[in-house]
C-alpha cells in the first residue's frame, strides 16, 4: 500500500559562490546536508532542492504543490541587498501568502522576519561562533510545538553576525539567550506560518567545525579567538565530539561544556523533527509512533 507523503521544498540560501565553498569545505550544500537530516527523520518526505539566490525559485502555482519550504543559512547579508538577496525575499513573500508552512534557520529567519517587516541587523551585542549557549524559552515559548522537548535551557550549533534584533509586528518570540534576544520565533503572514530559530538545529558537528575553519577571519575579528590557530584547534576538538562515543568523546563534551541537546543528532535535531511533525498533522499525514526526534 502506498503512503502519502509530505513534499518539502527546500531552497539553499547562498549563492553560486556560497554553495561552492562550501560544498569544498563539506563535500555537500547546505540544502543537500538540510535534505539529509530531513530523510534521516521522514525517510517518507520527498525533497525537492532549489537555488533562488540564482533565479531558481519556483513560482506560486509551483509552490501549491508542496506541503512546506525551508530556506537554509547562507553567507549573505541582507544589507548587502542585490538580486541574490531579493529573489529569496521574494520567495519567502510567495511561500507564505501562497499558506505555506515554512521553517527557517539563521539565514531563513532573517528572511522571514524581513518579509514581515522585522527589524534584522548586526546584532551589537556581538556574534556566536560555535554554540549558542543558554538558550532558554521566553512568553510562551515553552509551550510551542516548535520547542517540544526542549529542556528548561540548551545549548545549539551557531554561526551568525546579523540577527532579527526586532521582532515583526504580530510575532511571537519563543526563546532568548544572553547574546540575543530572539533565538526562536513564530511569524504569521498572509496565509501562511513561519517557525525558525537562529541557531541551527539542522547542523551536524563535522559539519560546524568545518564552518568555523572558513570563519575563522571572523572568529578572531570579534576577540573570541587569539588567532586563526586558535580557531582550528577549537574545530578540531568540535569536530571530534561527531565521532563514536566513548572516553575521548565524553572528554571533547566535557572540555567544552556541551550536554546531549549538542552531541546526540536527536536532541541537536529537536526543532527540525517538531515542525515535520506539524506538517504531518497539517497534512492529515500519520506520523510514525516511534518518535524520530528523540533518536
């Protein structure tokens, strides 16, 4: 018996430029590892990937066919404004009044705070590379389905300068930290709703050590790291927190302060697994009673 499935369009956030420095830092885009995560959780999701920075976003009569979007983090900036930027505004724009449910992570909810008339900027109390830390719900946020399972704070994979530093009107901001005052939020516009965070759920720790290398420049501008040697021995000790568990593992998490919610690709994942199971319910779609979230 055939099952139906959900349809996911997940556009990439970067440009050609973007995609292929990191593809050669990573050996995948960030829309190809984002369809990973999403196969690793809804192996029944269909995927469809999309490059809008290039003129490749779909347009809305495409987009009724999709149960939901995602737009990936990206190396741009808003401010720096161009067609690579505008297209995925555009997009964004389409998605949500087309009644899409559509997540988004650093980059996408830049966008999407953007579109909906947010306030998005260089945060000035300064950037995170590496982890968020002390992330912890704020209003109601304890309660969302998007932060189901979270804990009473944690800590997540996080590379960003610019921030949502005002939320859109109508907006409800989930959680916070120290650094930043909106690391998840919930935006209505048109017909449609958009949850993200600014840290990245979806980003596996190889995959974060091998950003942080090619941030380096940025890592040690901001006064975090004494130099770009700095940088790489703090990557190499992240990069080895994704290997087998055991003593060294344990050691890695212990030496840089991280807990499960960072080391375990279930809890890591936690928001990711929440709003495919929102598009399964939206849909009438069963989702499966083993809970692949808690993986």
């Amino acid at each position: 018996m055939t099952h139906p499935m959900l349809r996911l369009l997940i556009a990439d956030g970067n440009d050609r430029d973007g995609r292929a420095t990191r593809a050669e830092a990573v050996g995948q885009t960030t829309s190809e590892a984002f369809a990973a995560v999403v196969a690793d959780l809804a192996p029944e999701a269909a995927c469809t990937l999309v490059n809008p920075a290039d003129a490749d976003a779909v347009g809305g009569a495409e987009l009724a066919g999709f149960d939901g979007m995602v737009l990936t983090g990206s190396t741009l900036r808003l401010a720096e404004d161009g067609p690579a930027v505008r297209r995925q505004l555009d997009l964004m724009r389409a998605a949500l009044e087309a009644g899409l449910p559509v997540f988004g992570s650093c980059w996408g909810m830049q966008v999407a705070a953007a579109v909906a008339g947010g306030d998005v900027g260089e945060n000035p109390r300064g950037p995170e590379y590496g982890f968020a830390r002390r992330i912890a719900p704020v209003g109601d946020g304890a309660s969302h389905p998007l932060l189901a399972g979270r804990s009473l704070a944690w800590d997540a994979p996080a590379i960003h300068l610019d921030a949502v530093l005002g939320a859109p009107p109508g907006a409800r901001v989930l959680a916070a930290n120290a650094v930043l005052d909106v690391q998840a939020i919930e935006i209505p516009y048109g017909r449609g709703l958009f949850w993200g965070t600014q840290y990245h759920p979806e980003t596996d720790l190889d995959e974060l050590a091998a950003m942080l290398r090619l941030s380096a420049d940025a890592v040690v501008s901001a006064g975090l790291a004494a130099d770009r040697a700095a940088v790489e021995a703090h990557a190499g000790e992240v990069a080895e927190l994704a290997g087998r568990d055991g003593p060294a593992r344990r050691h890695r998490a212990w030496r840089l302060g991280v807990g499960s919610d960072v080391v375990e690709p279930g809890p890591r994942r936690r928001e990711i697994g929440n709003f495919l199971r929102h598009l399964s319910t939206a849909r009438g779609l069963k989702w499966p009673e083993r809970d692949r979230v808690a993986r």
